[in-house]
C-alpha cells in the first residue's frame, strides 16, 4: 500500500527515559521538548507523572510550554488513578497500555482478555469525558494470539479511542509479521493506527515502514533510538527512509536541523550519535575507497542516495589510507591548484599508499605528499 501520510510521536522523554544510561534533569527535558517541537514532531510522549515527584512536576511544565507543532502526551498504566493525575497535567492525550500476550497476562498482571476489555471502558469513558485525545495500546502485541488482539482493538475503537497502539515490545516481529498484524488490524477497526517497535532483532526502521505500507499512519521513535534494551525506531533512520520514498512525507519537518538534535542528545546522555546513525552519524557522508572517490566525485549520486546538503550536511573524501586511488588524489591536487601529470599522479599515489600500509595519512600529510609531487612545488 502507498505511503500517504505519517505522524511522529517521538517518545525520546518516556521510552527514551527507559535508556540504561538515560537521567534527564528538569533543564534536558524541557530543551529535548523544545527541540523535538522545532524540528516539528507531530506528538511527544511523557513519563508518566505517576513515575516520580519530579516527574510529574516536569510534565506540567512540558505540558505548559507555548509548543508551535507538538501536542503532549503522556504514556499511563490502564489506571483510573492514573489517568486521573495525567489529565490534571494539562496534557493533550493519553497513551495508555495493556499487556495483552500470554506471558504478560500471566506473570504481569493476571487479567483476561475480557477483563482487559473491561478495565479499558471504564478508563476510555472517563477519558471521553475530559476532552483529551485517547490511544489503546497492547503490549507484546506480536506474542497476543491476534483473535485476542482484534477482539481488544476492536472494543476500544467501539468505545472512541483516536487511536490504537500496536507494540512489538521485544523487538521480535519482521517487516512481513507487521504487515500482516497491521493489516488485519486495518480491517478490523476505523480509528488510526500506531506502531511501537523495538529493535533487538534489526528491524525496528524496516517495521516501522511496513507499518505504514500496512495502514499505520503514526509512527514512535526516540531521538538515536533509545529506549529499553537497544531502543526502538530512531527518529533519523525514519526520517531517512521516508524521504528516500518520497521527501514530501517529511517536507514538514526540519530535517536540516536533524544532526544538530541528535548531537544535542548524544551530548547530555553523555555518548556520540553511533557511527551508523542515518543522516546524523560523523561518517554518514563520507566516502573512502578508491573507486567510489572516483565516482563520487565524478557525480554523488553513484554511492549517495541522500544528498547531504538537504540535511544541512557536508560530503566528505577520504584519500590519506591504503584504499584510495589516483583520482582522489587528483581531486585534491586541483582544490590545492598543484598541476600533476598522469605519471606523477601515480607515482605520489604508490607513496601514500605506501604510507599509508603503515597508518592513515591526516590531510596536511597527503597535501604534502602532493607538494612535493608537483613540479612547481615552492
Ligand atoms: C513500556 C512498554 C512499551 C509500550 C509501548 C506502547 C512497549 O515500556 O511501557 O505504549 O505502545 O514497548 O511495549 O514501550
Ligand atoms: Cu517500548
């Protein structure tokens, strides 16, 4: 199915807070909600104000703030209490869960599927009478038989809900998995659809996207992906893979400020956006070998299929190591206006790689290398 539209409930302050190396102060959740909120997420979802003192007080400031896109949610326990003391936050919605797999009905909280069903309708009718926007989710979705997640959905979309959650809690679905749980869901209820996906088995980008081709319109992520365990979609590989279908998807968010947010994040959590960030990782523009310096050179488009420059990015060549080629190196020559012939271009290329066997070369010793190649070197 064609992807028409996408929304972004970026959970970096609730799932992203579930982050082994994750403490924000009150000053880093509310920077992380302004800067969710200018790169123009559709959603953020809270800790609930449940979690602690400090936490409820930092959701009311959150839910305070004078936001430009964002609409503010926060993520509850199927509770009354609970939800009680969110609404009292001033937020805009309300997530709320359910463990709904075998295992979690079991050794979580012991429920039925029909007493599930029945502790959502007192909840979701409270809810309706607040005027908040309301989302059912089952936890462990991909490990609830589906008639027991039909059966769930389709009472909570009976009793109102704007939307239903489905959570591939352990990361254990494939892109064909959600595309049939989401599919069916599809069928089976009118409310939207979300998906939550973590990513210990390598699929959460991959599932997020067939959860859209399914039928889901809005997507959780976190900025870098962090959440439980190794996290969930993360927002820059979303990003990444939506505008390589079709930029308009994403023509409404600040994607050139998308480096920027994750170097933001990665600083107060004290680690580096990870080398194989989409978009955002040091590395993610550069090239090295030699035949991809060649031709990237002779036109990007042969190895980059994301221009870096819509992400307020810089390409990058690397010619001081052992894989590069002459033509780099020619590239080089011509930025530092040295003129070399064909036959001092590779002997200057067999000396850096040369060299370069021993360590990687840092520019200023590859430009002198060229110097001294070139006839007219001062
Ligand atoms: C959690 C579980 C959750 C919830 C997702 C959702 C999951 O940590 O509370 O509400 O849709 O992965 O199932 O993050
Ligand atoms: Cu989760």
């Amino acid at each position: 199915m064609q992807i028409n539209a996408v929304a972004i409930v970026d959970s970096t302050l609730r799932e992203g807070e579930q982050f082994a190396y994750a403490a924000f102060s009150t000053a880093d959740r509310l920077a992380i909600a302004e800067a969710l909120d200018a790169f123009g997420v559709d959603y953020i979802e809270v800790t609930s104000p449940c979690a602690s003192p400090q936490t409820e007080a930092d959701l009311r400031a959150i839910a305070a703030l004078p936001l430009h896109h964002a609409r503010i949610l926060t993520h509850t326990r199927c509770v009354l209490d609970d939800v009680r003391r969110a609404v009292d936050c001033g937020v805009a919605g309300v997530n709320l869960l359910f463990g709904t797999s075998d295992l979690l009905r079991t050794h979580s909280h012991g429920r039925s599927v029909a007493q599930i069903i029945e502790q959502a309708a007192s909840v979701i009718d409270f809810l309706r009478t607040q005027h908040v926007e309301v989302r059912f989710s089952c936890e462990d979705a991909f490990r609830t038989p589906l008639p027991d997640l039909l059966r769930i959905y389709q009472a909570v979309d009976a009793l109102g809900v704007q939307r239903v959650g489905i959570a591939d809690t352990v990361g254990i679905a494939t892109p064909r998995a959600v595309e049939h749980i989401v599919g069916a869901v599809r069928g089976a209820v009118r409310c939207a659809i979300e998906f939550h996906g973590h990513n210990d088995g390598g699929c959460a980008v991959a599932n997020a996207y067939a959860a859209l081709e399914a039928g889901a319109t809005y997507i959780d992520t976190t900025i870098l992906g962090i959440g439980e365990r190794v996290g969930i979609t993360p927002l820059s590989g979303l990003i990444a893979r939506l505008y390589l279908s079709d930029p308009a998807l994403v023509a409404r968010y600040a994607i050139d400020q998308l480096a920027a947010l994750d170097q933001m994040l990665a600083e107060r959590l004290g680690i580096e956006v990870p080398f194989n960030a989409c978009i955002t990782s040091a590395t993610a523009f550069t090239h090295k070998a030699g035949l991809h310096a060649k031709a990237v050179l002779a036109e990007p488009a042969t190895y980059e299929v994301l221009n870096p420059s819509v992400f307020g990015r810089d390409r990058s060549v690397l010619i001081g190591h052992r894989l590069t080629g002459r033509r780099a190196l020619a590239a080089r020559a011509a930025e530092l206006d040295l003129h070399l012939s064909e036959a001092e271009l590779g002997a200057v290329t067999a000396r850096l790689k040369q060299a370069a066997d021993l360590r990687p070369l840092s520019l200023d010793e590859v430009d002198a290398l060229l110097r001294a190649a070139a006839p007219q070197a001062a």
